[in-house]
C-alpha cells in the first residue's frame, strides 16, 4: 500500500505540473481540494485521467467523487479496491 500511495504521489506531481514539490511533501490524509494542496475542478479532470489510464478505474456515480477524491488516502484506497 505504500508503494502505491508513493507511486501515485508521484503521478500527481507528474500531472499536476507541481514540479517543485516531492512525494514526501504531499501529506497523505490532508485534503486535496481548496486546503491542503489546494487543486481544482481542472485538477480533478487530471485525477480522473489518471485513474482511467494508469489504473483501468472509472467512477460510475458521481455522487461519490466528493469522498473518493478527498485525500491521496481515500484514492488509494479507492484504486485498492476498483483496480482492474
């Protein structure tokens, strides 16, 4: 499992442009959205396409979004349990 959080730390940074920051500088439980890493609804459409590509996942209801995407924890734990 840290494996995975460190990998997908990593493909945040990679997709978000955050060029300056490592994966030990993304608090695992903090949230990603307005505090914490503080990222957008632009943000998020890079989320979604890392999940599709890197992971095979596609979050079919919506509704969910809010809690899967809430912290790099609550991905991860999402892609544990989705991964195809």
């Amino acid at each position: 499992m840290e494996e995975l959080i460190f990998n997908f730390k990593q493909q945040l940074i990679d997709a978000l442009n955050l060029e300056e920051m490592t994966p030990e500088d993304i608090d695992t439980d903090a949230p990603l959205f307005r505090e914490g890493l503080g990222l957008d609804s632009i943000d998020a459409l890079e989320i979604i396409l890392i999940l599709e590509k890197q992971y095979g996942i596609r979050i079919e209801n919506p509704a969910e979004s809010k809690a899967i995407f809430y912290s790099v924890r609550t991905l991860t734990d999402y892609i544990v349990a989705n991964r195809k």
